[in-house]
C-alpha cells in the first residue's frame, strides 16, 4: 500500500484521482486546498488530514518523512495549472513522485527546469494522458501502425464544451495561469494525435480567441484540422436539440472514431500503469506542450490552407 498525499482537494477533477488511489488499493494521508468544500474526502478518506494552507501541509509533510518510515510515496497535483510545476518540485523535494493532472505545465521552459530537478533528485514526475489508455484509441493506433499503405490520414478533430461565464472569471479563463483553451481542453487531443500519427512537422493557427481556437497542423503521417471551443453558441443544431452541452467528433479519412463511452475508469488505468512503472513522463508530455505554446506565440494565418468546417461555417 503506497502512501498519497493531494493538492487541489476540493477541484473538478479531484474525485477521479480519489477514485484511481482507492481503485488501486493505495491510501490517501493528507489533502491541500484554500476552499474547504472537501466533503467528497469522507467518501473515499475519511480518516484524511486536510488543510487550507500550504504552509501548514508542507509542514506536515516534512513530519510523515522525518518520523514515518519513507513518508508519503506520492504527491497528486491536482490545482490550477499554473502551480503544477511548483507542487512536483514540492514532490520531489519529500522524496516522492509525482502524479500531476494535464498539462504538466504551461510553458516548455517550466518543463526543462522539472526536468533538471528530476535528474538532480532521482525522483519521477507523471502526467495523466488517459486518452492513451482509452480502448477504443487503442485499438485505432495499432491499426494506423499496421497499415502498410503509406497514405496519409486526414483527421477533423471537433470538441466544443459550453462553460457558464463563471469560466472567464476564474482561474482558467487567465491564459498565463491555464495556458488558454488550447491547454485546458486541448492538449490531451494534441497528445492522442501525436502518438498516434507522428510529431508536428508544421502548424498554422487560423483562429485565436478567449473562448476558442481554430487551425491546421502536419504530423508526420497526417493532416489535421481542428477546432476548440467553450462557446455553447458553436455547438451543432443536433447537440442543442438533445440538450446537450458538448459535442466531440475525431474523424480519421471521413471515419467517425467513437470514443464518447470508456471514460468512467482511464485514471484509473493510468494509475495502475504508473504504479507499475508505466507512467506518462515529463518527456513523453513535452510534445504536446510546445504545440500548445506554438498555437499562442503564433500570429493568426488569414491564408487558410486547411480549414476546419466551423470555422468556414463561421466565415463564410
């Protein structure tokens, strides 16, 4: 049984990692958050430390290593993502890995310096990359590898999630503390089509905005236009009709790729993968990371190559 400790107890996606360290048969020992909306604890740790201060948690920390044998095994981060970098240095610093939810960081050169402290510490720091574990883009990539043809795929990746206005008044709606849309609900797309087709050779951004984004890349074995948007006002007629608030669609050569369903349990299988020595590194997540960055220190493209249908839709 490996001992956890969290940041970011009181965050969206803290009850999945809750889930994962139970699922896994592993223990949760301390939880970090300024808000103390954290009654989910009690349905997994009830017997958890909780505090609102960093301080106060580093403090106690530092007391499980120096009077507990080993001290904690694991830190998961799940705070804003302009802290992640901090708290895997606050990881390896105790001596623990760390788990940190996507994207590892905002800017590649926060990644070099984690980087460093890993080869400096000995530590291992991981990320949550759970479409690659996902069974229905498994069974995509291993056909993609065995098709012997030489053709290049062409590939529409959609995913409009509708966010209330709250979304621009938090957090995630400042770029230098989440990265953008790009980051927030994009880069775990940008890694799946990585590993599934090849590093980006190339990128055009035909769209930047708060609220959503729109462009073209080339990787190494396909062609792909995309489009991320927050905006409830983007989605398709038939997604309004049903109620639904969001919509994602992955075509691969005008073959819709049906992945909606198998999402219950991925962290949990990342978890498991880690826990055997399988994790998503820091190298494995940089990828991804400078292609967002790409997306924002690029200018916008008025000559459009390549252009997403809604963002022709938009245009026209």
């Amino acid at each position: 049984m490996k001992k956890f400790a969290l940041t970011g107890a009181a965050g969206y996606i803290a009850p999945r990692h809750l889930k994962a360290i139970q699922d896994t048969n592993n223990v949760l020992v301390a939880a970090l958050d300024p808000h103390d909306s954290v009654g989910i604890l009690d349905r997994y740790f009830p017997q958890c430390s909780f505090f609102t201060e960093f301080e106060r948690f580093d403090r106690h920390l530092e007391r499980i290593r120096r009077d507990e044998r080993g001290g904690i095994d694991y830190l998961t981060i799940c705070t804003p993502n302009y802290l992640h970098d901090a708290h895997c240095r606050l990881a390896l610093r105790l001596g623990a890995s760390a788990i940190c939810e996507k994207p590892l960081v905002v800017n590649p050169w926060q990644l070099d310096a984690l980087q460093r402290l890993e080869e400096d510490s000995g530590g291992s720091i991981y990320t949550i990359l759970q479409l690659r574990v996902h069974p229905s883009l498994i069974e995509l990539k291993n056909r993609i590898a065995n098709d012997t043809s030489g053709k290049r795929y062409q590939v529409n990746l959609s995913y409009i999630t509708s966010r209330g206005p709250w979304y621009m008044y938090s957090w995630k709606g400042d770029v230098s503390k989440s990265g953008g849309v790009a980051a927030n609900i994009g880069i775990h797309f940008f890694d799946m089509l990585m590993w599934m087709f090849g590093k980006q050779t190339s990128s055009d951004v035909y769209l930047k905005e708060k609220t959503k984004m729109s462009g073209f890349m080339e990787l190494e074995n396909a062609d792909v236009t995309w489009f991320l948007s927050i905006d409830k006002t983007d989605l398709p007629q038939e997604m309004v009709d049903k109620g639904q608030p969001t919509y994602r669609s992955i075509t691969v050569n005008g073959e819709e790729i049906e992945f909606s369903g198998g999402f219950t349990d991925l962290h949990t299988r990342v978890y498991e993968n880690t826990l055997a020595g399988n994790g998503f590194t820091t190298a494995m997540a940089r990828p991804a990371i400078e292609v967002v960055h790409g997306i924002y220190s690029s200018e916008v493209s008025s000559n459009i190559r390549h252009g997403h249908p809604f963002l022709m839709e938009r245009i026209s």
